[in-house]
C-alpha cells in the first residue's frame, strides 16, 4: 500500500513540507499557561528532584556533533539511495525536525508565560534537548541542500490550541511513542549494521533516551495530579492512545519504503512498537489497549484503506474526487469510532516510580 506524497527536491519543497498541516504532520501548539502554572509536582518531589539533577547533568552535551566523516558517509551512502528511498527519507528527516522544532517551540513558551519554577525548569531543559535534535537534524537536510529556516517556520506554521491536559497525554505518548519507535530502528540496524543507509541512525539510542527522560517528566507530572487519570479523563486518555497508535500504523503503511530499506517489515515493526509503549505506559495509565484484539488489527488495515483511497481521491480532483474523498473520510472517522469501544484491558500494574530505558 502506498501513495505518492509531493517530492522533496528543493529548499522550498522542504519548506512548504514542514509548514503543511496535514491529518499525520507534525503540528504546532499553544496552550492555557496560567493551568500549567498551576501544575504542582509536591507528591513526587524526591523523584522530581532526581530527575532535574539528571537534566542538569546534561549526558547528551557532546552527543549531537558532527564530523567530517559523517557528512561524508552521508553522501557516499546518498549516492547508493533508490529514488523513492530517498524521498521517504528526506520526508521522514522534514517531519522529524517538523515534530523536534514544534516540541522546543511548544516548551520554551510555557516556559517564557509560567512562573512556577518546577514547570519553568522542565521546559527550559526539554526545549534545550528538542533544540539540539532539531538542529541536528537540519544539519543532514543541509548535506542535501535542503535545511530549513526554522525562524520562518516558527512564524509560518499554523498554531492549533490545546488543553493542558491534552498537551500532558499528548506529549506523554509522543515522547514514549518516539523512543519506542527510535529504539526498534536501532536494534534492528546494530543487528545489520549493512542496511544502515544513513549515519543519523547511529545517535539514535542516546537521542531516544532523551525521548525517554521527557516521557518520564510528564509520567511524573501524571502521578502527581491523578485526577488527570480518573473520570471522565480516562475517555481521553483512550482517545490519545488510539490516535497516536493508528497515526503510526497508517504513515507507516503509506510510505513503507523506509522501513523496508532497513529490512523491517512495517505491520511487525509497528506492533514491536505498541507493545513496547503499552508496557511503557503501565506505570501510569490506568488501562491498556488491546493490541492483540482482532478488531484492532482489522480496524488498523481498514482505516489505512481509508486513508490511502481518499488521497487517491484528493489527487483525483474535481467535483468526483471531492465526494470520494468526503466519503472515505467519513469511512476513516467510522473506523476509528468502532476501535475506540474495543475493550481495553485493565492495567495489573500499580502505578510505579520512574522507569528506565532496556529494550
């Protein structure tokens, strides 16, 4: 299954890329600050404690430079790149320095509208981190002649407003999501170390351990405020996990080439990836999704038909492709509706102290 995303061959294409809202783009976000001034972190302030001290170490200081060697073999295995290999490429550094840069600029405005020190804390050192992978990440767009203004992005991109609440699961969930997906990518090439078509793969396992940390901050913030986990909140927290779940599922089975390249086949490696976060998350959701449900497989495969047969009809145009494509959308939004009430399972878990990396 795939279709043909616009390609990426000059600065304004990778541009227009990282500004374009679409339903699997990365966005840009604001929020209420005053609510995340409010947040109180008290129940878990040894561990909160810990866990600055850790980011005030900074681990990663050195971790995210390049050499000569690197650009190099950036461009020795470029030049061995399939066509299509190098677009999902190019595509997949855009979105991730699109889903990096929205993150630092997400956190440093929480950090320059809250006066609570704990939360301020937080954001300067995850807006440091997102930073620094954002930079890095344009830096092997450069190698192609394709970095990006991120000032201009910054300026240009539309900005969609969230709850704090949301921004809280939302977060949570990408930043494990993220490790979990960065840490399946690794092992796999430290494994066949011959289908590791790009060096950038190298700095993945500490640069998802970044991923890890961020997730653990806002598992803490979670535990601290556990009204977040209770009532009506768990229907969000449902809904969060599901579209964080099926957003992968489909952009990984619209554009599978990536995955391939590295010898992992995307329906096997998406399911790794749920179940590394769904035993991630038992520290602090109260409730799993069932993965192994055969209406989640099937709802899955579903809502990519879905997916791929309305931008089929979105390329389509005209008054035709417009009805087809509403329709499918309509399809899409009835899928994902049917996945939302299958059965969780309950959590057997209580909720624990911080996790640390080992898959």
């Amino acid at each position: 299954m795939h279709h043909a995303a616009p390609e990426i061959n000059s600065v304004e294409d990778a541009a227009r890329k990282a500004v374009t809202d679409t339903l699997f783009a990365p966005r840009f976000y604001k929020t209420d600050y005053a609510a995340m001034n409010a947040i109180s972190i008290e129940p878990v302030r040894a561990e909160w404690d810990a866990m600055m001290a850790e980011y005030e170490g900074d681990n990663n200081h050195d971790h995210f430079q390049r050499d000569a060697a690197f650009a190099a073999e950036a461009i020795e295995l470029s030049a061995k790149m399939s066509p299509a290999l190098r677009q999902e490429f190019l595509d997949f550094l855009v979105s991730s320095l699109t889903s990096e840069f929205s993150g630092c600029v997400l956190y440093n405005e929480i950090k320059r509208n809250v006066d609570n020190p704990d939360i301020k804390q937080l954001m300067e050192y995850m807006a440091r981190d997102e930073s620094r992978h954002a930079g890095f990440i344009n830096s092997s767009l450069k190698d192609y002649g394709l970095g990006i203004d991120l000032g201009n992005l910054k300026r240009s991109k539309h900005y969609t407003y969230f709850k704090p609440k949301y921004i809280i699961y939302a977060t949570y969930l990408s930043e494990k999501i993220g490790y979990a997906r960065y840490i399946r990518i690794f092992r796999q090439l430290e494994q066949y170390p011959e289908k590791r078509f790009h060096p950038i793969f190298r700095w993945f396992q500490r640069w998802c351990n970044d991923e890890f940390r961020h997730g653990e901050s806002f598992a803490l913030i979670m535990r601290a405020n556990p009204q977040l986990l209770r009532g009506h909140n768990r229907l969000w927290i449902r809904f969060f996990l599901l579209a964080v779940y099926a957003t992968m599922y489909v952009r990984d089975h619209t554009r599978p080439a990536l995955k391939q390249a590295m010898g992992l086949e995307p329906t096997d490696y998406d399911f790794d990836v749920f179940r590394i976060c769904n035993e991630i998350t038992q520290q602090v959701f109260p409730f799993l999704l069932d993965i192994d449900h055969p209406a989640f497989h099937a709802g899955l495969e579903r809502l990519a038909t879905c997916v791929q047969k309305a931008d089929a009809a979105k390329a389509e145009g005209g008054l035709t492709g417009t009805l087809r494509r509403a329709f499918w959308n309509v399809a899409g939004a009835a899928v994902f509706a049917r996945m939302y009430f299958i059965p969780v399972l309950s959590n057997p878990l209580p909720a624990t102290t911080r996790l640390q990396p080992r898959w």
